[in-house]
C-alpha cells in the first residue's frame, strides 16, 4: 500500500490544547490567546478533530521525559 500522498493533500500540523477539567478546557477555547489563532487556522488546516483523553502515559529514558 502506497502512503504517499501529493504536497497538497499532506496533512502534517497539530494543535493540542488540554485541560484538567471540560470547563478549563472551554476556558483555554474561549481564551484571547487561542481566538486571536481562529482566523489563520483556516488558512492552514483542512480538518479539525477532537479527542477526549482520559489518561495520558509519559515515557522516560533515565527519568528524563521522552518527547
């Protein structure tokens, strides 16, 4: 199966906005920060999908955080 896709049909960008409750979270959509963003989004980004998380695993190397 062929995975390669033309340049303009690549879909290569990430937001992740979080929060410790759906009330932070619609706090941090709502916030100037993140509204001021709205505009370009549409320039940049063909498809947006949420995705509630319920628990989040953090992976180290020696204690330190791999990203």
């Amino acid at each position: 199966m062929d995975h390669s896709n033309p340049p303009e049909r690549e879909y290569q960008a990430a937001i992740i906005l979080g929060g410790a409750s759906f009330d932070e979270l619609g706090k941090a959509l709502s916030s100037p920060a993140f509204q001021d963003t709205a505009a370009e989004q549409s320039a940049h980004f063909s498809a947006v999908h949420a995705y509630e998380v319920s628990r989040t695993f953090l992976k180290r190397a020696n204690g330190i955080p791999l990203v």
